[in-house]
C-alpha cells in the first residue's frame, strides 16, 4: 500500500508542475500587440496593422485620405496605414512573440513500448509500456519565459519606436515638400517680374532711351532667374519623391497635393517644463534597453540554475502478461511503477554560457546609461535648434522682410529718377528675393526642429534633418555697380 501511495503522490506531483508551467506560457496575440505599441508610441495604428496577411496594394483608407489635400497629420495617417517597412517593423514583433511561444512550451513525453512474444519456453507474451517525461526543462520552463518575456516586450517597444520615428520623418519631409513649393512660387514670381523689366528694356533700347549694356543687364538677370526656378522645381520634384516613398504611394496614387504653404512661427515659443527628465522618461529606446537587460538576466538566471540542476526525467511503467497454458487467455493484472532518471551535473555546468549572458548583461547596462546621456543631450540640442529657428523664423518675418521690401521699393523710385542704374535695382530685387527664400528655408527649419523635439518628448530620439543652405540667385552678391539710366 505504502508503494502505491507514493506512486500516486509522484504521479500527482509531475501533473501539477506540468500544469503550472503550462499556466504561465501563454503568448499574447497580434492585436495585444499593437495594442501596447499603439501606448508605447501614442500614435494611432490603424486596425489594418493587426492583420497578418501581407497586401500588396495599398489600404483603401490611404485612398480616401489622399483625395483631399494632404495635411502633416494626414501624411502621417497614410504612413501608417501604408509605410513597408512599418509594416515590416510591426510584423517583426511576430518572431519575438513566437520565441516566447516556445520558450514555454513543454518537453514532449516518451513513449516506449516492448512485447517479447511468446517463445518456446515462456507460455505468455509480456507486453511492456513505459512513458517518461522530462522533469527539469517543465522545471527550467518559467524561467525560459520569462526572459522571452522580456524580449519580446523589448521588440514591441522597438517597433513603437519605428512609429515615432516614421512619424517624424513624414513631418519632415511634408514641410520640407511644403517649403520647396513655397520656394518655387517665389522663384517664379520674380522670373515673372524680371521678364517685365527685361522686356521693358528692350523696348527702351530699341528707342535708344537707355544704352546697350542696361537692356543686355536685365536680359541676363532674367535668365539667371530661370536657371534658378529651374533648380528649385528639381528641389521640389525630390522633396515630393521624398514624401512618397514615405507615403509608401506609387502610379495613380501619387497625384495628390499639399494643402497650402507653411504656417508661420507662432509669436511666442513654449516648451513643457523638465523635458530633459519627460524625455528619459518617455524613451522607448531606453525602455527596450531595460526589457533587453531583464531578457539577459533571465537567460542568465536559467542556464545558471540548469548548470545546477541534474537532469531528472520522470517515468511510468506498466506490464503485462498476455496468453496461457493450452492457447487459454488467462487474466493477469497490470503491474503499475514509476522511477526516475537523471544525470549529475558535475563536469558541464553551463559555465561559460553563464559568462557569456553575464557579458551582455553588463554590456547592455554600461549602453544604458551611455544612452541616457545621449537623450539629455539631445533633448538640450533639439530645444536649442527649436529655439534659434523660431528666433530667426520671427526676425525674417517682421524685420528682414519689410526692411528688404522697402529697399527695393527705394530703389525703384531712384531708378526710375535715373539717380541709379540697373544693377543697383537688379541687385536689390535679388537680394528681397534671397530674403524670401532664406525666410521660407528657416520656417522649414523650424516646423522640422519642432517635429524632432516633440518626437523626442514622445519617446523617440531621431536625427533631426539637416537645414540645408537655402537656394540663392545666381548674380545676387558681386554684381558690378554702375550703368546708366
């Protein structure tokens, strides 16, 4: 009897370790993962990203969003309903979710079965079954999990950084398609204006009011003006391929259009109080760091404890006797036992995949804090550039643009008193014309260094784009002064 109960006890025992391993191995679905990289990032996936079939075409709200003239947020809608590689990023989330799927699946039972057939000699055929189970890894199994665990919230937190990040870079490249427009209307405008004055010139000349070199002056600035809206259409032609690509748009769905210039700057610049500790708080790069370091001291934590643990397989065995004397089927009873196996874990311990884990562990935490540094100094960069080119977005826009519209309106009425010459009035309309270039460049930089700062609050640190040298005309510094009215 005392044999029985213990078989029973062991018995009970193993189904109950089974059963708990098996309770804490469940892995979340798609949509719990979206779910949490929807709160991760703060952005609104859409639902189409919980699917897992892979579309070729684009979604059919992106469709309905680009009939209407594209706003920086509809921008970003349409990214994320249709953008590959965020889509690839989300789906990448998968291979996390199914590592954690198998980490905490458990070991496979064996079955063993053994009949020796009746021979001469033996009047019964023995029939014997045998079923083992391995005790360690169901045992090893949470610890698995829960390190698989930690990665694959580190990959969520990965990809809702993809969102933020894919976030910025639509707003970017929206202001600077915005800013290229601007830049080419402008252009042309004074292409407009210096064909007027060429062909006034002309007909001056040919009345023999104003010399040769005055009429041949305002037919080269007018051509130096066309060279120069030709290189901003090629500006604007990139920057909208920029904006596509990001858009994740191609043949018909790429006749959409921008909805209006840039804004102008706000009067008065606020930004929260304590960004640098909002931003180390917010980072989803750091939050990954930390499930990164809790996924390798998980895995640490287990192959420390299997370096330890002697591998101990449980078994259940059951006999049988089949057959009689004179071809009579007798009734023999089954014989029921139990028994363990296991090996001493004295020459491999694990040792040096223990060291291995412990070597990234500290690898990831010395990143860590390397990383946290990186955001406060980026946050103090971002606020800065945001900063300056709100100072310089205001400048342009009540001091340097009036002051250069009533330079060449000055000179224009000296002109026309013939007091100057031509060059002093195509020198003063190139440089009212750089104003307006430079003015709608800083206003680009501005709006773009306002995305970065707000994607840095958000959790995201990314590259802010680079404000590059805005396109000036050709012959606007070191025009010869002189000519004749």
């Amino acid at each position: 009897m005392r044999t029985e109960r213990w078989r029973s006890r062991a018995l009970a025992a193993s189904l109950a370790l089974f059963s708990a391993a098996a309770a804490g191995c469940a892995a979340p679905s798609t949509a719990a993962d979206v779910a949490r990289i929807r709160k991760f990032s703060g952005m609104d996936l859409p639902p189409s990203a919980t699917s897992e079939a892979v579309d070729p075409e684009p979604a059919g709200d992106a469709r309905k969003l680009r009939e209407q003239p594209l706003t920086a947020d509809s921008a970003v809608r349409i990214a994320l309903l249709n953008n590959r590689e965020l889509r690839a990023a989300l789906k990448e989330v998968g291979v996390a979710r199914g590592n954690l799927e198998q980490a905490g699946a458990l070991p496979n039972p064996e079955i063993e079965v053994e009949v020796t057939p009746r021979q001469e000699g033996l009047d019964h055929t023995h029939l014997e079954l045998a079923v083992e189970i391995d005790l360690t890894s169901a045992l090893l199994a949470p610890l698995h999990v829960r390190a698989a665990r930690s990665a694959h919230d580190a990959a969520r937190y990965r990809s809702a950084g993809a969102v933020v990040e894919l976030g910025y870079q639509v707003r970017a490249a929206f202001y600077a398609a915005q800013a290229a427009e601007q830049r080419l209307g402008i252009a042309n405008r004074a292409v407009d204006a210096l064909a007027a004055a060429r062909d006034a010139a002309r007909a001056l000349f040919e009345a023999g009011n104003v010399p040769e070199l005055d009429a041949a002056t305002q037919e080269a600035g007018y051509e130096q003006a066309r060279v120069t809206a030709a290189q901003l259409e090629l500006e604007l032609l990139s920057a909208r391929e920029r904006l596509q690509r990001l858009l994740g748009l191609s043949g018909a769905e790429t006749a959409w259009t921008l909805a209006g210039p840039l804004p102008g700057a706000p009067e008065a610049l606020a930004t929260p109080p304590r960004a640098e500790a909002r931003a180390i708080r917010a980072s989803l790069e750091l939050a990954e760091l930390r499930s990164r370091i809790d996924a390798a001291a998980g895995r640490a934590g287990a192959l420390r404890a299997g370096g330890w643990l002697p591998d101990v397989s449980a078994s259940v065995r059951a006999e049988r006797e089949l057959g009689g004397h004179d071809g009579e089927l007798d009734d023999h009873p089954w014989l029921i036992g139990a028994g363990l196996r296991m090996s001493l874990p004295i020459f491999n311990r694990q040792q040096g995949a223990v060291t291995a884990q412990a070597a990234e562990f500290d690898s990831l935490l010395e990143r860590y804090h390397g990383r946290a540094v990186d955001i406060r100094s980026a946050l103090r960069e971002a606020r800065n550039r945001l900063a300056s080119a709100h100072a310089r977005a205001r400048h342009y826009e009540r001091v340097v643009l009036p002051a250069r519209k009533r330079v060449l309106e000055q000179t224009l009425l000296q002109y026309n008193a013939m007091q100057i010459g031509v060059f002093e009035l195509l020198s003063a309309r190139r440089e009212q014309l750089d104003a307006e270039l430079a003015a709608v460049e800083t206003l680009r930089e501005f709006w773009t260094a306002k995305a970065a700062f707000d994607a840095l609050l958000a959790g995201g640190r990314v590259e802010a784009a680079g404000a590059g040298a805005p396109a000036a005309m050709p012959g606007a510094s070191g025009a010869p002064a002189g000519g004749g009215h």
